[in-house]
C-alpha cells in the first residue's frame, strides 16, 4: 500500500506540475501537431501531383501520429526525471523510502497519462484537419501502441540512465534520442528504401516492425503479425536492458556519492 | 534519555578515490538523545550524514538503526527517518502545501491533511502554503523544509545545520521545537553546526570530527575544560588547526 503511495507521488508531482503552468501541457501537443501538419500537407500535396492509386496520406500520417506517440512515452519518464535534475530533488527523494523502481514506476505512469492525451488529441487533430483516422487500424492499434509503449519505456528509461551516469551535461541524451531513431525506424519511408546495412540495423529497432506493419496494412489490408511479436520481444528485452543500465547507473551514483552534488557533475 | 539505541555507527568509511572522507567513525545514538556532530569544513560530517540517509554508499563499517542493518531493511527504516539540511530545500516550482503532500505520501503519512496543517502552523508556515516554495526566502525554505523533516514523526532526526539560513528569533524556536520533540518521542537526533552556543544549548554529546576520524566526546558543557579550553568555539577551533595535538592528548 505505501510502495502506491510512493509510486502515486511521483506521479502527482509531474501532474501538479503539469497543472501550475500553461506552457507545459502545451509540450503534449506542440511538437506532435507540427509535425502531423508538416507531413499532412506534404502527403496532400504528393498525393495531388503524383496523380496515381498511391494514397501517400494513408501511408505516412499514420506512422506519424504513432511515432509522436512513441516520443511522448521517452519524454513521460526522460523529462520528468530531468525535473528532479533541474530542483535538485535527488537528496529529498532518495533519503525517504522511495526505491528506484518506484521511482520508474511513477514516470511510468506519467508516460501513460501524457502519451494517452497526446495521442487522442492528435489523431482527433488528424481527424478534423486531414480527414484522416487512425481509428482505420481497428484493434491493431493496441498491439502496434504496446511494441511502440514498451520501446519508447526502453528509450526514456536508457536515456534517464545516461543522465543519471554522466550528470546533467549529458542531457542532450534525452532530446537527441527519438529524432536520431526516426530515420532508421522507417516512420517516413518503407524498410526497403534504406541501404541494406542500415536495413540490418533498422531490423533490431522494434518500432520499425511496428511501421512496417501499419504500411502493410494501408496497402494490403493484412500483416504479418510475426513482426509484430518480433518488435514486441525486442522491446521487453531493451525495456529489461535499459532498467538494468539503469540500476547499474544508481549503484554507481552512490558509490561516488554524487546525489548531494549532482548540479555540478 | 532512554537505554534504547536508535543508531549504531561501526567503523564507518568512505573513500572516494585515494581521498578518505570518513575512516572508521564508530558511534552510537540512543532514544531522546541529541548528539551533536562537529568539525571543521571536510571533516567528513555531511558523508557520515549522507550515508546514514542511504544517498552515499560507505566503503565499509555498518550502520544499524532501529536494531536493523540497514542495507538491507532500507525502505522500512527510511519510514522512520527523517533529515533537514542548509543545502537541500524542497523544489521550488510547487507550492510549500503541494511538496509537503507528496513528501508525506513518500513517507506513508496517514491523516495527511491535518498533519500538514498542524506542521504549517507549528512552523508557522502556514501563509506561505499557497506560494511556490522558490519563492521563499532561504530562511523560510528552511522553515519547510524542518516542517518536511517532521512529516512522518521520524525516531531518527538528521540535522545538517539547520538553522545556517535562519534568524536568531526562529533558531530559538526550532531548537526549543527539536529539544522537546526528541524528548516527547524518544527520538534519536544526530546535529551538525557551526554554532557552538547553538551545540551548547542544544546537544547532550558531542563528537569532534577531523580528517574523518572521531577525535574528541563527551558532554559539550564539560568537554571544553577537559582539553584545557575557555569554551566549545575554543575547543573546535583548537579541532581544526591542530588536530593531531589533541589526538594525542
């Protein structure tokens, strides 16, 4: 019971925070409506000069509602966890009976919170403004938002290890992570339009068999769900990683002592 | 003061790289005692403190509080205790009444509303609860930050000079505060400060800490006169420039 209390306040904090000014629930849309009205109109636009049975609008919006999606997962536990860099919090937290896993725990429930609202206020943007929905998919939304939760949980949770490793210098790491997989997980552009080098590397990134899935789907009406499991796998092992890195980072920062400074790192 | 021991320190240390920043402190704190913890700058005080509260790891020794180690009864001995210190305030982007309610959920409060009332006003803190806690002055974050160190009743009070940021009037109060309630609850309190009239009035013992080695304890109202010393400044000042002399002694 007082594990979910813990787990709770953590939780209520970034939401308290969330609340006490407007400029913060404006990072849940911002970003993500940009980019859905950049490639919205690009698709519109491809769409009216191609001329062809290629539904460019189709094809694309999806993949990036879904991949903002997945950047607002990172960004759920990565940034709250920047919050604690950014008040010095660390002292506080870890000197009551927090433990590390409550402590990812509550970002984790964050991340729902933010990712949730984020999502459904993009695809209705989607929706009114491109006369596009997500909601095409059908239940295959739940498996593609579970591989893309699980990873974007792996990524926020490395990135918050790194951070927490290297000291606030290192925060670059947090920004820099999501926009650095976009162009190998095939958000844009199919698998096969990548050298295949890069389609090696691109295999072992699971959001990749999550878009891959979605443009099968948008142009053949089926899938094969044999990738889907395989980005599910991947992703509850980078999620295991990540959480080990993480707890490797931990032990580290108090055999070097450096939560009473961690500013100055 | 009870026979009960809260804390038992045993050959505590910690060495960070070649650097040793405590070497080998043993002590022990027992129900209703008030133990100060004295020594110059780098003496190895805020790591002995920052190793009871868990957030450094010793590189040896034990530490044992309620009569259990704690590596491994961490969470549960945590519940019970509790810190304030001159360089930790609360963070300054929530309000004073929003940092106090999810800090006593950290620490499983019950009653959680009247419990931040009544530390609000006995802090006398409570027209700040609304306002932002960055907002504050250093004093009355540290006002705060005391109501937070209280939240949870803790048998075991970490002090890290707590009242350096406050005024002579409010450091009256806090310390008559800290007195009683280490008396009222059996609380062990461990206390550090540079003030040596605030040490007099307030501590039952003291440990003098230099180099990361105990030098000096004993009763700060007797101690100095033991050492051939007018009074507590005298006696820490003797402490920081030539400890090996009184080692010796």
């Amino acid at each position: 019971m007082n594990s979910l209390k813990r787990i709770f306040a953590i939780f209520w904090r970034q939401m308290l925070l969330l609340k006490g000014n407007p400029f913060r629930p404006l990072n849940l849309f911002y970003f993500s409506a940009l980019e859905l009205f950049l490639w919205g109109v690009l698709s519109v636009y491809l769409d009216r000069v191609a001329g062809s049975d290629l539904n460019f609008a189709a094809l694309i919006l999806g993949t990036v509602i879904m991949s903002s999606f997945m950047s607002r997962v990172v960004f759920g536990v990565s940034a709250s966890f920047l919050e604690d860099v950014w008040t010095r919090n660390f002292i506080n937290l870890f000197s009551s009976p927090l433990s590390l896993q409550e402590y990812i725990l509550g970002f984790v429930a964050v991340s729902i919170v933010e990712s949730s609202v984020s999502l459904g206020f993009i695809a209705l943007l989607a929706w009114i403004l491109l006369s596009y929905s997500i909601f095409t998919f059908g239940l295959l939304l739940i498996p593609f938002a579970a591989v893309l939760f699980v990873f974007g949980l792996a990524v926020g949770i490395l990135a918050t290890a790194v951070v927490l490793r290297f000291g606030p210098s290192a925060e670059m790491v947090v920004w820099s992570i999501p926009p650095l997989l976009a162009p190998f997980s095939a958000v844009f552009y199919p698998l096969a339009a990548l050298p295949l080098f890069l389609q090696r590397i691109s295999f072992f990134i699971p959001a990749t068999h999550v878009f891959e899935g979605m443009r099968a789907v948008v142009r053949t009406g089926t899938m094969d769900m044999r990738e889907l499991v395989v980005g599910f796998v991947l992703a509850v092992l980078y999620c295991i990683a990540a959480y080990f890195f993480l707890y490797r980072s931990y032990r580290s920062v108090l055999r070097r002592g450096t939560f009473a400074r961690f500013a100055t790192e | 003061m009870g026979t009960e021991k809260i804390l038992e320190v045993q050959n505590l240390r910690k060495v960070y790289n070649d650097v040793i920043a405590v070497d080998g402190v043993s002590f022990d704190i027992r129900a209703g005692e008030i133990v100060g913890l004295l020594g110059p700058n780098g003496a190895g005080k805020t790591t002995t403190i920052d190793m009871i509260l868990g957030i450094v790891e010793p590189s040896g020794g034990s530490i044992r509080v309620f009569g259990k180690d704690f590596a491994r009864h961490r969470s549960e001995i945590l519940s019970r205790v509790n810190f304030s210190a001159v360089y930790a305030h609360l963070p300054g982007n929530t309000t004073v009444r929003q940092n106090l309610t999810i800090f006593a959920l950290l620490y499983g409060v019950s009653r959680i509303r009247e419990r931040i009332a009544a530390l609000l006003k006995e802090f006398n803190i409570e027209k700040f609860a609304r306002v932002r806690t960055g907002f504050l002055s250093s004093g009355e974050q540290s006002r705060v930050h005391m109501a937070k160190a209280m939240l949870n009743e803790p048998r075991l009070l970490l002090m890290d000079e707590p009242t350096a940021s406050i005024d002579p009037s409010d450091s009256a109060i806090i310390r008559e505060k800290i007195k009683a309630y280490a008396a009222g609850a059996g609380a062990g309190v461990l206390w550090t400060s540079h003030d040596m009239y605030e040490i007099e009035e307030v501590c039952d013992r003291v440990l003098f800490i230099s180099h990361g080695k105990i030098l000096l304890e004993g009763n700060p109202r007797e101690l100095p006169a033991a050492y051939g010393k007018k009074n507590l400044e005298e006696l820490f000042i003797a402490v920081a420039r030539e400890p090996l002399s009184l080692a010796r002694l």
